[in-house]
C-alpha cells in the first residue's frame, strides 16, 4: 500500500519544485528588453565585440512605431518588381519591340525577320524616345532626392551605421540600375539623428550608472532610481519591484563590476542625445525571503545587456532602455 502512494506523492513534489522554481525566476533581476531609443527604437542597434549577436526587440516601450521614425515614408511590405515580361526600363521596351517586330512580319508572310526591315526605320525614332525616357527619369530622381521623397522599398533601415560622423555617408544611387532593367536595390534611409562624438567623461558616467542602477534596484530605492532614469525606465522598475513585494521576496543586487563595454551607436535627435553602450559585468545577483532575509536561489553572476542612455543636450545621462541579446 505504501510503495503504491509514493508514485503520485513524488509526481506532485516534483510539480510544486518546477512551480517554486518559475517563481522566483519571474522575480529575479529584470532580464527583458524595455525602454525607448527615440527614433531607433523598432532598430537593432549595431553589435560590438561585446555583443556580437542581435539584441532583443522592446518587450515593453510606450514609443510608437509611427513616432519612432518621424518624416519616414512607410515601405511597401514587398520588393519591387520588373515590370512585364522583359523586365522593366528601357532595354526591357526595345526587347520587347524587337519581338513585336518579328511577329508582325510574321502574320504577313514574310517571316520572323521580316518585320525587322521595316522595324529598322522606326530605330532612330525609338532611341529619340529613348532618349527623351531616360531624361525624364533623371530629372524626376533629382526631383525626388531634392524634396527629400525617397521611393518605398522592401529593406528596412539599415541596422549599421558609422561611429563618430560616419553615418553621413549617402548611399549610391538607384537610378542606373532602375532605368536599364531589373529591380531597385536601394535600401531605406537609416533612422533619423545625427551621430556624434562621445567623450571619455561619458563612458565613466555609463559605468557610473551602471553600478547605481542596478544598486538602487536591489536595494529598492526608488527615490535613487528616480534621479538616474527616465520616467518611462522608473515606472516598468516600479511594476517589478511591487511584484516581488507582493510574493514576499527581494532581488538584492551589489558588487556590481564593468567587465567588458564599447559603443554601438550615439545620435543626436533634436535637442537630446542617445548613446547605446553593450557592457558585459558580473554582480552578486540573488532572490531572499522579504522576511528574514533567508536566501531563496544565488542567480548568474555576470550579465551581457545593451543600455541606451539619453541627456538633454548639454545635460546629465540617464538609463532609457535595456535591451538583451539573443
């Protein structure tokens, strides 16, 4: 009788092991991506030596997508096409021509190349056409490009951009390409802002940060969270912290050590600067009891994440996202 009920009494403690263990998982040291990039939001940012693999998209962020790329025309959601059976531009006519003069010699008896005799006489009239074509085109590029309208495109916004005034490197045109045949490989403008060049004193405001963040995290203070956040960072810090008050735990979170950092990306938007820095750090990260302080799981000790920073121009840093990698 007894070796018959240790079965499903073994079933239910190991049940009610994996539960307690998704628990406190769930209140552990955020490890979701969350925040706001301005306009780089929806953008991976670039990967460094330090992360080398994608970043996780905004598992929570309150900027819209429409807001995130202000004056962005929207893409089409598919590749443009050549157009007919030859393909687009003007090659793609005279093929097409060709054919057709081969046809209609054809339906009069006097063979596929029979047409062409009289089809040559009409060549000085369709390279004038030709011609008239391509100069359209091109005023109508320049046109584009003056105004600022680029065409829609499959690609969307390019997910590296130089460092320290790089990025102002335009792209080659299009146009070439889309007159003679084929399809336009043009990709869309990058995410708006202006990179800029990042002093030292801002990298040791980043580490400064790093470590009072996640300080002031572990020892819930939100008041010192407050000071070194956006409102938009303190308010998803109050959501877990009230959570893990509510199930009667603590993430304390000390020792926090910069191990490895470099910058992905900084941009000026307007009057504030962004700055994307991937930092890999250890730290004494562990769940207690709210209680008595008992030890409920030590967590990893060391953590790779990307951290947007945002100042008014001129101003102080402060945490405005956090992202993770893959």
């Amino acid at each position: 009788m007894l070796r018959t009920k240790r079965g499903p009494l073994l079933v239910l403690a190991a049940l009610a092991a994996m539960l307690a263990f998704t628990v406190v998982n769930a209140d552990a040291r955020s490890k979701g991506s969350m925040g706001s990039r301005g306009s780089h939001t929806y953008s991976a940012p670039p990967s460094t030596a330090t992360t080398p693999n994608a970043a996780r998209p905004m598992d929570r962020t309150m900027a819209q997508p429409s807001q995130a790329r202000p004056n962005t025309p929207a893409t089409t959601g598919q590749a443009a096409r050549p157009g007919g059976l030859f393909g687009g531009g003007l090659l793609g006519g005279l093929a097409a021509g060709f054919i057709g003069a081969g046809l209609f010699g054809m339906l009069f008896g006097h063979g596929f190349m029979g047409g062409m005799g009289g089809f040559a006489s009409m060549l000085g009239l369709l390279l004038q056409i030709g011609i008239i074509v391509v100069i359209g085109m091109l005023l109508y590029r320049w046109w584009q490009r003056r105004n600022g309208v680029e065409p829609a495109t499959a690609g969307g916004p390019s997910l590296r951009q130089g460092l320290n005034g790089n990025g102002h490197d335009q792209q080659p045109s299009p146009m070439l390409g889309g007159l003679f045949g084929g399809s336009s490989s043009a990709q869309a403008a990058p995410p708006p802002g202006q990179p800029i060049e990042l002093q030292p004193d801002d990298f040791n405001a980043f580490e400064k940060l790093l470590g009072e963040v996640q300080t002031a995290y572990g020892k819930e203070d939100l008041n010192a969270l407050r000071a070194r956040v956006t409102p938009e960072m303190l308010s998803y810090y109050s959501d877990e912290l009230a959570h893990n008050a509510s199930n009667g735990d603590v993430n304390q979170i000390s020792d926090i050590k910069l191990l490895q950092g470099d910058l992905s990306e900084a941009w000026r938007e307007g009057n504030d600067d962004y700055a994307t820095v991937a930092m890999r750090y250890s730290l004494n990260d562990r769940i207690v009891a709210r209680d008595d302080g008992r030890l409920i799981e030590q967590l990893p000790s060391e953590a790779t994440e990307l951290w947007t920073f945002r100042r008014a121009h001129g101003g102080q840093w402060m945490l405005s996202a956090i992202q993770q990698t893959e």
